[in-house]
C-alpha cells in the first residue's frame, strides 16, 4: 500500500506526516497507480475540494489513503449520495463531503453555494440551461428589505392618484434595493450599467413633466426595459432584446427568495422582531393622538396635514392592497436580478451559411440601382419639380406628399431587415469579402438614407397643408430614429459591430426621451394655432384640439376668443376639478391650472358647434352638407 497522500489540484495544502501500517492486517493485493490514485479532478477529488474549500467552520483537509479513495469513489459510483470514508470517523471527514444539492457539505445551510459557473450536482440546472442561470444567491441582506418594504409602503400610499413625481419617489428604494443585492453578491458597476440606470431614471421622471398620457406610458415602458438590461448588463442582440424584458423571469424566484430570508431571520430573532414591532405602534398612537388635537386646534396645521397627507378612503383599500404587493414583487424581482443575473447573452444564434460572392451580392446591386433610380427622382421633385409632378399625376405637392410618406416608411423598415438578412448570409472568406460586403451594404445605406429624408420631406408638406396631429409626429419621429438606425449600422461597418446592440438600445431609449421632452402634445398645439394665425381661412381643427392634454394649454391661449374658449373648455374641467395631490400633478398640469385660474373660459358651449368643422381636419375639405368621403384619419 502506498504511503503518499493522494494528489489533488487546487490550493497547496500541508503534507500530513505518514503513518505506519500496523502490522497484523493482511496486506491488499496490489493495484496498478492509475487505480489507486485518482486523477487530479475526479469525482472523488472534487467532492473533497469542494468541502475543503466549502465547508463553515472545518479545519485544514486531511490525506486520505487509497484504500479510503476507493471506498469514496464506489460510494459515488453507487450513487449512495454520500461518500464517507468507513475507516476513520473523525467529524473533519464527514465534512469533506457533502449530500447531492448541498454544496460544501453543510446539509444545514441552505445558502452556502459554490463560486464560478454552476455545475451539475450543485443544485444547479444542467444542460444549456446552466450557462444561462447563475447559482442561487446568498441569504436577503436586511437592508434589501428594509428598501424592499420601502417600495411597496410608497407604492400602496402615492401610486394610486396618478402618475407623477411619485412614481421617482417609488423607484429610489428600488434601486436601493437592486444595489445592496448586487453589492452584497460582489458585483461591480460598470459604464454600461450606469448609462441604463441613469436613462432609466431620466425616463420616470418624464411623468412629473407631461401631462399627456400617451407619452408618459412610452417613457415608463422604456424605463422598465431599461432597468431590466440594467440589472442583466447583456451586450448581443439576443441579450439586449431578451434582456430588456428579462426581469419577469425574476418575480417568482425573487418572492421565494424574500419569504426565505424572512423566515431565516425571524427564526433566531424574535424577540428582537416584537420590540420593534412594539416600538412602532407607540410611535404610531402618538402621532395619531397628538396629530388630531393640533389639527383641531389650527386650521393652518390642519390644511397642512391634509395636503402632505395622501386621501385614501376606505373603498380604495382593495386598489392600495394590490399595489403594495405590486410594489413588494417588483422590488424583490429587482433585487434577485441583481444579485443572480440570468446570463442572456448566452442565447446563441448561429450564423447562416455563407453563400458566394455573386450569389449574395448580386440581388443587393440590383436593389442598390432601383434606390438609385428612385432617389433620382426625388432629388429633382425636392429641387422644386412639382409643376412636372402635377402635369403628369394631376395631384398637388400635399396630395402627393401624402401618397408617398406610408410607402418609404415600409421601403425603410424592409432595407433594414434585408441588411440583416444579408449580413447572416454574406460570405467571409477574408479581406476581399469584407470589402465587398461594406461596399454593398453601406451604399444601400446611403440611398435608405436619402429615402428617409425624402418621407420627412413629404410629411414636412403634408403637415403644413393639413396641420399636426398625433400620429404624424408619431411617425415622423419613427422615421428620423429609423435614419439614426442607418447611421449607426455604416458606422458599425467601420469601427465595427461589438457595441452596436447597445448604441441601438441607446438611440431608442434617448429617442423617447427627447420625443417626450418636446412635449407633442404642446408642438401639436402650437403648429396648428401658429397656422391659424398665418392662413386663418384655412380655419383650425377645435374637435380635434380640446381633445388634447394640459401640455396644449400655453399655446391655445394664444387663440382668439370664441376658438380659446372652446378650445380650452374641456382640459379646463378636467384640470381645476382634479383635486391631485402635488406628488401625482405634473408641471404641464400645474401650468395650465395657472393660466386657467387666471383667465377661464367664458361663453355658452353652444358656440362652439359653428366652429368644430371651420376648415380642415387632416384631409377633409367639405364639399357640402353631411358630405365626408374625403376624409382621411391619417
């Protein structure tokens, strides 16, 4: 029998001094070394290493010998699910093993987990499963509940009057909360994860801005989809794309994780848990007690109390029930994103088979002279070529404006899929393919891109003809992101393609930003009342107007009296017979009630069914009585 402790990888460990055999035990027959010692990451070797290295509180690993080896690794083979060596029964090496799914050797502890990527018998998922999901994180630390808490009280008391500055309010514990979680995990902040939280946060500030309710809805969904690839840091097209809605995967795993938490804190302290719960409760009596009396005895107290203080009856305990538990999931989720990741850039998609050279550029070179030809065109009608145009087609420069916009934000939308199909297909034989792959696709993104300014050009005419409305800044802004797309990819070509997911992911979300920041609602106001100041037989478009938001106010003030009063007779009901609180009342909502206190409208509403129809709404020129068939909702 050999006298050499068994081999092992890993960390240098002290060499225990050899011990004799006795003499009175028969001696096994000889084994062949390679049987006898296991190599260096075996099973046996790394249930060992894994609780030496594991194990609380155990002491320095001991030597086993070979025959002990061999006793471990026919325990492991048998699938017995533990492999204690039958010679020795000292606790070290009961230690040194641990069950299936209890990492380490501790049956006991449940949070004790390997570092690195998981590995089948860790209680980690195996398959391709394993290089997505991270091992599950250590115990909730308490200031992750504690903020946790945070985010569904505020929830449960600010959320349910509207949006505002409170949804900011709600979202600092929050993100509180996903940074104790990451930190106690050891993760670190990086650049990119900075920039996702800090648009994230400049997106929810959006509804203490504007009061439309179209764009705040855009700006929530794009902070939500910003802070999900905050949390998963994903830099591929699958990572960003997955990524922006991964944190759903996390609602169920993170409430499990904070239930745990709770439970394996209450357990041992709970004496500690009643004096604080005791403690609250006196707090609350006295503030409830002394608050009334000085209420009642001061009616500027009481005035001040009731505005910080939010109104919730008794009938909305239902609604308020349901945000803290909305508040509650999606903070946990938040946190447990934070701390375990889901790894979705590694959703791999493998790359098409490559095609020959005239196969793959031919059809792209054919396209690239139809844009060619097109674009001709369009340069001479830009110059001032529309008297051509209307000799040949019989319609004006609006009408043919509004023909054309619909089809070049297809033709655009289409070039980018095709430059995507065509980038998995392209041939990559060296140098020479490389050329040619940017000389084909950059110049058909240079015709996409005259395209592009072509249909902003086209709905520059449609709007002055007919005015703005919702949906044409809408599109108009879709179509200037999708050039910005363009400019991104030839840049890519050049630089190359490592971080064009996320400059993508970036332009849409700085897109939104600066779209909701512009205030649509008050650019649609002001384009109309301005071209009815210009072309006032043109007429404007009331029962379209007072259908906008307070955002509008500013600008239809400027109207002349019926068309602002009518114009304004709506959003005036709507704004002073309120009653929000400040947290859910927007700066455009606090604007428009201090022009509407100052000046309200005045006349009967009787007035105002002469001037709905006065002119044009997006198309429509009445011809006669009850006559719409040139009606055009775009």
């Amino acid at each position: 029998m050999s006298d050499q402790p068994l081999e092992k990888s890993g960390p240098q460990q002290p060499e225990p001094q050899p011990q004799p055999e006795p003499e009175a035990q028969p001696e096994p027959e000889a084994q062949p070394e390679s049987e006898a010692q296991p190599e260096p990451g075996s099973e046996p070797d790394r249930e060992e290493q894994s609780g030496a290295e594991l194990s609380p509180g155990a002491g320095p690993p001991r030597a086993t010998s070979a025959a002990q080896a061999d006793d471990t690794a026919a325990a492991v083979a048998a699938g017995t699910g533990s492999a204690l060596p039958a010679a020795t029964g000292s606790p070290e090496a009961a230690r040194t093993v641990g069950a299936p799914g209890t990492p380490g050797g501790s049956p006991g502890d449940p949070w004790q987990y390997a570092a690195g990527p998981p590995r089948p018998g860790n209680g980690a998922p195996d398959g391709p499963a394993a290089r997505l999901r991270p091992p599950a994180p250590p115990l909730i630390p308490s200031a992750v509940l504690w903020s946790v808490l945070a985010t569904a009280v505020l929830s449960a008391v600010l959320l349910g009057d509207g949006l505002g500055l409170n949804l900011l309010i709600v979202a600092v514990p929050a993100a509180l909360a996903a940074f104790f979680a990451a930190r106690s995990a050891g993760r670190r902040l990086r650049p990119w994860t900075a920039t996702w939280a800090v648009g994230g946060l400049a997106l929810l500030a959006v509804p203490a801005l504007r009061d439309a309710g179209w764009p705040t809805f855009l700006a929530v969904v794009s902070a939500f989809a910003l802070g999900s690839l905050t949390l998963h840091g994903s830099r591929t097209w699958p990572g960003v794309l997955v990524g922006s809605v991964g944190l759903f995967d996390s609602l169920v795993p993170g409430v499990i994780w904070g239930v745990r938490g709770i439970r394996a804190r209450a357990d041992g302290s709970r004496a500690r848990w009643g004096a604080a719960l005791r403690t609250a409760i006196v707090a609350l009596v006295l503030l409830v007690v002394f608050g009334t009396l000085f209420a009642s005895a001061d009616a500027a107290f009481a005035d001040l109390l009731g505005s910080l203080l939010p109104d919730a009856p008794v009938g909305e305990a239902p609604w308020r029930i349901l945000l803290f538990a909305l508040g509650l999931a999606g903070a946990l989720a938040a946190a447990y994103a934070a701390a375990a990741p889901v790894r979705w850039d590694g959703i791999t998609v493998r790359p098409g088979r490559p095609r020959g050279r005239v196969e793959w550029a031919l059809p792209l070179i054919v396209l690239d002279l139809l844009f060619a030809a097109f674009i001709a065109l369009q340069l001479v009608v830009l110059l001032g070529g529309y008297e051509k145009v209307r000799a040949e087609t019989g319609l004006d420069h609006a009408e043919y404006a509004r023909q054309g916009f619909w089809q070049l934000l297809w033709a655009t939308l289409l070039t980018l899929l095709v430059i995507a199909l065509a980038l998995r297909r392209a041939p990559r034989g060296g140098s020479r393919d490389r050329t040619l792959v940017r000389a084909v696709l950059g110049t058909l993104c240079v015709l996409t891109l005259v395209v592009v300014a072509s249909a902003l050009r086209r709905m520059d005419l449609y709007v002055d003809e007919y005015g703005l409305t919702r949906l044409r800044i809408s599109v108009a802004a879709m179509e200037l992101w999708l050039g910005v797309v363009l400019v991104l990819i030839l840049a890519a070509g050049v630089f190359g393609a490592r971080f064009l997911p996320r400059a993508v992911a970036v332009s849409a979300a700085a897109g939104v930003l600066a779209f909701v920041l512009l205030s649509p609602d008050a650019l649609i106001a002001e384009q109309n009342v301005r071209r009815f100041e210009t072309r006032e037989p043109a007429g404007i478009d009331l029962d379209y107007l007072k259908d906008l938001s307070a955002d509008a106010v500013p600008a239809l003030d400027r109207l002349p009296e019926p068309q602002r009063s009518c114009a304004l007779r709506v959003i005036q009901r709507e704004v002073l017979d309120s009653g929000t609180p400040w947290y859910a009342t927007s700066l455009g909502e606090a604007r428009a009630r201090e022009i509407l206190e100052k000046r309200p409208v005045r006349g009967e509403r009787r007035t105002c069914y002469t001037l709905g129809r006065d002119g044009t709404r997006g198309g429509y020129e009445p011809h006669g009585e009850g006559d719409d068939d040139g009606y055009d909702p775009y």
